[in-house]
C-alpha cells in the first residue's frame, strides 16, 4: 500500500533528495578531511610547500579563509610562506577584504605577509585595487601600525613604505629619528629620490650614521633598504660587502642581485668579488654573473670550480652547466688539477652535459687516468726490490732532520702511489655515471665500499656488464685483490707490457708524474737510489715541510682512511706542544675545545681524579688520540688526562676543525665513520663486561 504506483514516484523523489543530501555531506567531510591533511602536512613537515602550493589555486575562496586560522599562528617560516600564498591567492582573485583584514592581525609575520600583498610586492600582477571603503580601512590599519611603537620593527617600516606608495605628499621625515632602526632606514630610503629635499632634511646624515654604527642590526637594516638603482646607493652597499658580520653581508648580497647583471657598470663593479674571501659572497656572485650571458666570463666563472669553499664549486657546476658545450673548453683543463675536490667538481659538470663530444672526452680522460693507475701499481709492486737492493748511502734526508729513508721514504711513496690509485678509483666511478645508469653506478659504489665480499662481488659482476666495456675492464682489474705480485702481472698486461721496466724509467716517469705527493716521493728515492740524479733539487720544496706530518697522521687512526689531500688539510691547523710526567692535560667537567693526538709518550684516562674512586681507564700512547668527543658536541670532558711519560703532542683546535669541516665536509664523513666504529666497540665491550658481571 504504501509502494502504491499513486505513492511511487514521490518516494523515488524523497530517495534521491535523501541521497544527493547524504552524497553532499559526504563531499564536505572529505574536503574537510583534505584540507586538514592539507594543514596538518605542513605543520609537521610531511608536505613541501611547493606541494601545496599547486593545490591552493584549486581551492575555493571560503574553504582558503578557513585554512588561514589554523596556519597563521604557527611559529615557523613555512606556514609564514603559506599564510602569503593564501592571501595572495584571495588578492589576485578579488577578495581583498579577508586580506586587508590580515594587517591588523596580532601575529606581525602575518601583518608583513598581507602588506607585502596589498603593497605588490608579493604579486607578479603588481598592486591590487581596492574600492574607497577598502581603501580608507587599509590606510586606517596601516597609520596604526606605524604609530604603534611596541608594535613589530620590521611591519612597521612595511606599513610605513605601503603608505607612501598610496598617498603623496607623505610625512616620513618625522620618522627620521625613530627608535627602530627598520623605520628609521624605511623613512630615509623614501626620501632619498628626492636630491632636493634628503639634502634639506638630512637623510644621506642619517644613512651614513646607519652604516657606520656599531650593531650589525642597524647596518643590515638601511642595507636591505638602499634603492639599487641610484650609484650612490650602489657604491654604499659594495663599500659593505666586506661587513664582519654574516647578516650584513646577507643584506648586501641581496642587494646586489637585484642589480642589472646585463649592465657593463655592474658587471665590472662585481666581478672582482668572485675571488672574495668570504665564500658566501663568492657562491653569489658566481650565480649572479651566470645571468649575465656574457661569454667574456666565462674563465673567471670557471675558475671558481677550483675553489676551497664547496658552496662555490657548486654553485659553478650548477651555473656553469646552463651554458652547455661552450664551457668545456673552459673546463677541460681542470680534469688535471692536482685537487680532488677540483676534479670532482668538474667531472660533476661534465657529467650533466649530454652531447657525444664531451662522452667521447670523458671516456678519452678515464682510459688515460686507468693507464696512469696501473703504472702506478707497477712501480709500487717493483719498489721494495728495488729498496731491498739499494746500499746504505749518506741520507739525503739528514739536511731535513726526518728519518731514515729506509723508514720514511719508501712508505711516503708507497703510501702516494695507493693514495693515487684510490682516487683515480673513486673518478672513474664518477665519470661513468655519466657515461652508464647512474643509478647503477652509485649502486657499484656502496657495494665496494662495503667490507662484504658477498656485496664486492655482485659490484664486480655490475661492472663486468657494463655498456663500457674498455673502461670498466682497467677499473675491474685495478680493483683485484691479488698478492703484489698478481698485481703486477694483470697491470703489466692491461699495459701490455711483458715485464716490468727498469726502475731508471719507472723512476724518470714518476718524477714528472700529474701527483704532488708521488712526484715528492720519487724525488728523495731517486736521490737515495742514486746521488745526484736530480732528485736534490726537489728538497726544498713546501711539501717537505708536511712530509712528517702526513706519514704520521695517516696512523692515526681518526685518520687513516682519508687521502694524502685530506690528510694535508688537517696538518696546517696541528701545533706541536709538550708535556712532562705528572702533568694534567685537562680535567675531568672542564670545558675544552681541543683534539690531541700523541705523537711521542705516554698518558693516563682517569676518573675521578686524586679521590677515593680514582679509576684508569686507558693508557693511550703514539698514535692514540683523545679529547675528540668535546670538540664534537661541546661537552664538558669526561675524564681527566694526567701524562705518565714525557710526551709530546699534536694540539688541533676545534673551532679550526669545525671550519674544516664546514668547506670539506667529505673530511667530517671520514671522521664520523671512525668515531662510529669506536662507540660500536665501546659498546660490545660494555656488553661483553656485564655477561661477565651476570655469569660471576
């Protein structure tokens, strides 16, 4: 009865209202849900901002002023950035109020975000309009910012250069001698067009107090505010870009790259500052000549892949890499640089230049430098022999006051030659990840750096199947673990080579070889070999005078899986320093910032020291090192260091260390690896001490 055809259409009716009702609200959930996923992702940091910011253009206008509330009162640069998305998003779609509104917000990042909007500054489109009812509450709202004197600095000069933007004539000199430095430097940088009228007020008095006053804030302030594009200006801003402080120096390298980098003025004003001592300024301007297109500097922008700073090399290779071939001839020669870190960098631009002549260069360079590897093993397999043949003669190394050559000599060369090898291991994997799968080749690259054979193995298989069949055999075979005398077989074939050449032509070619340290090496083995060959010659050079250095470091063992390059950085920032028995180097919740390794002698780890607990814990001797953890983490030390025997130390300062650290980071890996390794064994060794205490 109650289906009755009379009754059915009408109950289909209800059906489908009910359904389209329950369909709605189901629609609303889910975009409830979203854009809560939308918020919560940013918060947390699971969602980028770029990620979002292609949703919010498809995101209504309500449901984007609903989202603000939960973004705005969060205290970090993202949801800052997000905050200005949004409101730029409502401007450029005509729902100004919501936006206008923000600039009485009590958050000031959010009042700087909507007035960036309003004033244009955050939109391509420019300066929205508004009607006149907007109009006067965006004036209202922004005369109360400037008055506020508790209010923020920084959205008080915003709101202060927003006004003059819509009304002419405005009073900022009165704001000449406020007492924040942003509205301060806002005022004089709006008066300064005027030659005429800075000159009656004084502004240019006011600027120049600003810049030379003695806090960075206030300096960085009229800095960030200088318009570029008056030369008195400019001149003020490069006089600053030498600045101690690094916020100073961020402000001025702002300026300059909102320069013309097309303008011959410009150009030849900053050009100079690719060889900056301040890397920062470096890296920047590096990128802001890149934009410049002028082929005439592309040398300079070149030469910056052979620069200290790692943040320089990248940036180069990044920049560099946009011009495609026309670089290479530029570049080319610095596959052969005697840095590492230079011929990584330039094997890295290289590889992202996809056309056939620079591969069929690339590859040219790996084969040349496999040649060069194998040579180098022979004439480390053919040198003990020739050691063990050689008569004790008068040692050319008494004059430097080092060991004798026996001790010194023959592990210096042998120790350049594996060093060389290793290197020229690890560049022929980078080059072939432009010439193979590069996902491929990093996989080859973990796998032999790992102790697993099982895994060393599957690398060497990879290789053997590898498209580049002529350089992977010479970095196969280099890679062979056999005995010295293995070794020199497969290198003396790769070479094709029946037998080994006399040491007289090995030794010839080592002495002109691409590598500093071999060539080093060979020098005082000619000259001990036989006297007066010519290796004299070489006994003066700087090399000699970290010789010592470089064979003892590498047996320390926080460092002796780092290269010969490596090993050299580190032994500029070493002091030698003594100490005698009963001595305390440093106690137990001092604070220190020091590494010492111990180069002769002997100390004691002590806890607690001189009470009733007092406990030894180790007794270090040569080679050992300690105090490492404190220059890490800052911490106070964790034992006291008394000296057992007289001793003699090597002293690394931590704050050097950390700057190390900072352009080499590859360094701070090796270091980390080490480290890591000894708190794995600290800790089985605990481990192991409480079974035994357990089974007691």
């Amino acid at each position: 009865r109650f289906l009755s055809p009379e009754r059915l259409p009408g109950v289909v009716m209800w059906l489908g209202v009910g359904a389209s009702l329950v369909f709605l609200f189901i629609a609303l959930a889910i975009r409830h849900q979203y854009l809560n996923t939308l918020v919560h992702g940013l918060k947390d940091y699971r969602l980028d901002f770029e990620d979002v910011n292609l949703e919010l253009d498809k995101v209504k206008d309500d449901e984007l002023h609903e989202m603000l509330p939960q973004i705005e009162d969060a205290d970090d640069p993202g949801s800052v950035a997000i905050v200005t998305r949004i409101l730029g998003v409502l401007a450029s779609r005509g729902a100004l109020e919501p936006v206008v509104g923000k600039v009485s917000h009590t958050n000031p990042e959010v009042q700087i975000a909507a007035i960036n909007v309003l004033s244009g500054r955050a939109l391509k489109s420019g300066r929205p309009r508004l009607d006149d009812t907007l109009e006067q509450r965006l004036e209202a709202a922004l005369n109360t910012v400037v008055e506020e004197v508790a209010a923020h600095p920084e959205a008080r000069a915003r709101a202060l250069e927003a006004l003059s933007v819509r009304r002419r004539p405005l009073s900022a000199e009165r704001y000449l001698a406020d007492g924040a430095p942003e509205v301060r430097a806002a005022a004089a940088t709006l008066l300064v067009s005027d030659a005429q009228r800075a000159d009656e007020l004084g502004v240019w008095e006011v600027i120049d107090s600003m810049l030379s006053d003695g806090q960075a804030e206030v300096r960085t302030a009229i800095l960030r505010r200088l318009p570029v594009d008056q030369a008195a200006c400019r001149n003020l801003i490069l006089a600053h870009v030498h600045d101690e402080d690094a916020d100073v120096r961020q402000a001025v390298i702002e300026q300059i790259l909102r320069l013309d980098p097309t303008a011959d003025e410009v150009t030849e004003r900053v050009q100079p500052l690719l060889t900056d001592r301040n890397e920062e300024v470096r890296a920047a301007m590096v990128r802001f000549l890149s934009r410049s297109g002028k082929k005439a500097l592309l040398g300079d922008l070149a030469a910056r892949l052979h620069d200290d700073a790692i943040v320089v090399r990248r940036a180069a290779v990044e920049t560099l890499r946009r011009w495609g071939d026309q670089v290479v001839p530029h570049v080319e020669p610095f596959l052969d640089a005697p840095s590492t870190h230079t011929v990584d960098a330039t094997l890295a631009l290289l590889g992202g230049l996809p056309s056939k002549e620079v591969r069929d260069k690339m590859r040219t360079w790996l084969l040349h430098r496999l040649d060069l590897a194998h040579d180098a093993v022979i004439a480390e397999c053919v040198m003990p022999a020739v050691m063990r043949a050689v008569t004790t003669r008068l040692d050319p190394m008494d004059a430097l006051g080092l060991e004798s050559a026996r001790v010194t000599t023959e592990p210096l060369a042998i120790l350049a030659l594996r060093d060389f090898v290793g290197r020229v291991v690890q560049h022929v994997l980078e080059g072939l990840e432009s010439l193979e799968d590069p996902t491929v080749i990093r996989n080859i690259r973990r796998c032999l750096e790992t102790s697993l054979r099982q895994a060393r193995g599957d690398a060497m298989e990879a290789l053997s199947n590898l498209r580049e069949q002529a350089v992977a055999r010479g970095l196969l075979l280099l890679l062979d673990d056999g005995s010295p005398e293995e070794r020199l077989t497969v290198s003396l074939g790769y070479r094709h080579l029946a037998a080994a050449p006399p040491w007289e032509r090995i030794s010839d070619g080592l002495l002109c070889h691409p590598d500093r340290w071999i060539r080093v090496a060979s020098a005082i083995l000619a000259e001990q070999t036989e006297p007066g060959s010519g290796g004299r010659e070489y006994l003066k050079t700087e090399e000699y005078a970290v010789m010592k250095h470089l064979l003892f470091l590498k047996k320390v063992p926080l460092f002796g899986q780092m290269s010969l390059e490596q090993i050299e950085v580190i032994s500029r920032i070493v002091n030698e320093v003594n100490y005698y028995r009963g001595e305390v180097i440093f106690k137990e919740s001092e604070i220190g910032d020091k590494l010492y390794i111990i180069a002769e002698g002997k100390v004691s780890v002590v806890k607690g020291h001189r009470t009733a607990g007092e406990v030894t814990l180790a007794t270090l001797k040569e080679t050992d090192y300690f105090g490492e953890m404190s220059v890490l983490d800052n911490e106070p030390r964790s034992a006291t260091i008394v000296v057992d025997e007289d001793s003699r130390l090597l002293s690394i300062s931590g704050e050097k260390l950390r700057d190390i650290v900072h352009q080499k980071p590859e360094i701070a890996f090796e270091i980390f690896k080490v480290l890591s390794t000894r708190l794995r064994r600290a800790d089985q060794k605990l481990a192991e001490m409480a079974r035994d205490a357990r089974n007691v």
